[in-house]
C-alpha cells in the first residue's frame, strides 16, 4: 500500500498529499491531478521483510532501520503496515535501466543497515513461516487508523507486494491505460506468483497472498472507469459518503494516481530476485506505451466483463502459468507460459523503442525456469526444511547475487 515518493510530489505547486474533496460541496467534484509531466517514466516500490538474522523470525524492527540509513539513497525507505515490513521506492526515473540501479542500490543499503543490528532482508510474496498473530502496527497514524477500522482484517495482511509506477501526460489517457490493463491483471500475477506457503505449511496455491489481501476493501480487479471524468466523480462520491479519505485508500491491481501523474500496476507478488522485479517493471512501461500508443490512435477502449476477470485471476492465483489461463479477446482458454511468451512477443517493439528490451525479455527466466512459487515449491520438495528455505530466499535477495 505504498505510495511513490509523496514528499517529493508535494513539493510541486497545486500538490498535495491528500486529494480531499469539501464535503460542503454541493455540484459534482472532479479531482486534481498531474498528469501533464513527461511520459513513460518510472518508479518501482518493493515490500521487504525484516527477519532476525540468525532465527530468520520476523522481527519488529522498522524503526531500527529507518533510524540507521545512511544519507543519499537514491529513493526512499518507508514503513508498512507491520513494524516487520520495509518499503524502499525509487525515484521517478527516465527509464528502466535507471529504476534499476536506484533498486539495487535501496536493496543493497537496508541489507547492509540489517546486516549492522543483527536483522536480515528477505523478499517474496509472503514470509514462508510467520504468524501475524506475533506482529504488531507500526505507530503511525494512518496505519493506526486502519487497524482500528479493519481489525482482524488488517491484522492478517502479513503480505508483501511489488508496485511499479509509469508516467502519463494526459488524465484521459491514464484512464485508458489503466482500463487497458485491466485484463492484463491475471497473467501479470500467474508470472509473479511467489507465495505458496503460509504460516509454515504449503497452501496449494502459487499466491498465497492473493486472498489474504482479498480480504481488504477495494482491492483486486478495478471498476471499468471509461473517463477521467467518471472516474473523477466516483471517487468524490466515495470520499463524501465517508467511505474513504481520499484516492489512494483504492487499493487496486490498477490504478491512476493523480497525485504522481502515473499509473500504478500493484498486482505483483514480491520477487525475490531483483532483476525480475525489473523485468516486471519494463513489461508494466512498455504496455503502457503500448496502450498509450492505441489511444493516441482513437483504438476504442474494451471492457471486459469484470467477473471473468476476477475468475481468471483466482485460477491465476492458484496456478500461476502452470495451468490455462483465459485468453479474453479470443474467448478461449491458453496454456499460462504461452500466453505469457506471447505478450512478452507482443511488446518487444515497444520495449525497444523504450530500452528496455533485455530486462523484459529476462521474464522468459520465470517461464523456462519457473516462478518464484515454483522455485520455493521444489527447493520444499527436495530438501523439505522451511528454515533451509527462508535462508535460500534471504541469500537470493541479494542485489548482488
């Protein structure tokens, strides 16, 4: 539930934190933005976990990390919802290769800050072993403010994702965009799936995560929007009626950020090595392109129905791309690693005129090699010893392994 570098946007003018509509208002609202700033950059927001080193427990120790960093990252580190959970984010960047190197650089600096108070740095879409009955909030106040609000629901959210950001110069368009990937949303997740274990036992599904976070309001596959203006105004109505304080309490695998001026994919599952985490981000860049590219060209926007999405992204969720997965344009089922070589195919044009043709084409590792999900699974098989597993997954999470 990150968001990309706030501070640095609310030093723009017009800016704020918080898109507040005065509930006094009486016609319909329509929401500020910045869409207008240079296209196609991008940002990449991971969510790590602190483990002790020698137990590799999670550890309550967000505040030791944030107090210990040294001064010039290139982006931030930020708290979660659990005091055992990191964020670093990026920059906005010109380009892949740039978020990259900033990514490697915030992984390599709160390892090496874990490493000096006796604390390790894993990632993946959820700790193969913890138990969020042991976690506990971080003391500020917007996440205090939902635990209080969703109880047990916030309690268990012990999950970690993967966001990238991507830089649009038109509201209309990043409305396009946004409704474009929609259908995009279930094989993203089979590609990424990277959890299937939770509270120490194999779950069956390749995302664990997926459900626990279903549980939230205002996740999952979002509404069909069709028009900034539409989506402007739904959002106000949400904001009137109480039911949220502003847009970013929209917790979607998609969605327009105004205040960044940037669509935002959030179905990942964490990744634990990093230069797949880049892979994700050029797929997410050069789609964008792609979908950008289709507006500019008056290609009508398609909504697919909502439900068969949601149901893809279930079997996505327990398959991965092991399985078939829908092919909604033909209306047929697909094998998952086909359907992914082929958007892989399909954007390999855009990626180069982007440059970042090589990090995309290194997601073909997760088709010929396996998902992180299916990787953890066989190391399991093998070795059958989850503590073996969660050093594995620590050492993989090196930026530099």
């Amino acid at each position: 539930m990150g968001e990309l570098i706030e501070d640095h946007l609310s030093s723009l003018p017009g800016a704020t934190t918080r898109q507040r509509i005065p509930r006094d208002c009486h016609g319909p609202g329509v929401l500020e933005h910045h869409f207008e700033g240079t296209p196609f950059t991008v940002g990449i927001e991971e969510e790590l976990m602190i483990c002790d080193a020698e137990s590799l427990e999670l550890a309550q120790a967000i505040e030791v990390i944030l107090g210990d960093l040294p001064e010039g990252l290139p982006g931030e580190v930020k708290p979660e919802l659990m005091q055992s959970v990191l964020e670093v984010a990026t920059l906005p960047c010109g380009g892949v290769a740039e978020a990259g190197e900033q990514l490697r650089t915030l992984r390599r600096g709160v390892r090496e800050v874990a490493a000096r108070n006796g604390l390790a740095i894993g990632a993946a879409g959820t700790h193969p072993a913890a138990l969020y009955e042991d976690q506990q909030i971080v003391d500020r106040p917007r996440y205090k403010e939902l635990a209080a609000e969703l109880g047990w629901i916030a309690e268990q959210e012990l999950i970690f994702g993967t966001h990238v950001h991507v830089g649009v110069d038109d509201a209309e368009k990043a409305i396009y965009v946004a409704d474009g990937m929609r259908g995009y949303l279930p094989l993203l997740l089979g590609m990424s799936t990277n959890s299937p274990l939770w509270r120490g036992r194999k779950t069956g599904m390749m995302s664990s995560r997926t459900p626990v976070f279903r549980a939230f309001p205002r996740v999952g596959i979002p509404p069909y929007y069709g028009s900034w203006e539409i989506y402007s105004h739904r959002v106000e109505q949400m904001m009137r009626g109480g039911a949220i304080p502003d847009y970013t309490y929209l917790w979607w695998d998609v969605r327009p950020h105004p205040n960044l001026g940037t669509v935002e994919l959030r179905v990942f599952d964490q990744q634990t090595r990093i230069e797949h985490t880049i892979g994700f981000a050029a797929l997410g860049q050069a789609l964008a392109h792609r979908l950008a590219a289709d507006y500019d060209e008056g290609v009508p926007s398609i909504e697919h129905p909502h439900e068969l999405i949601d149901d893809n992204k279930v079997r996505a969720s327990l398959v991965g791309i092991e399985g078939r997965l829908i092919d909604f344009d033909h209306g047929v089922e697909v094998e998952g690693e086909l359907m992914a070589r082929g958007v892989i195919d399909d954007l390999s044009e855009h990626a180069q005129e982007l440059g970042c043709d090589q990090e995309l084409l290194g997601l073909t590792d997760l088709i010929e090699r396996g998902t992180g999900a299916r990787r953890q699974l066989d190391w399991l098989s093998e070795h059958g010893d989850v503590e073996g597993l969660l050093r594995e997954i620590v050492a993989a999470s090196d930026p530099d392994a």
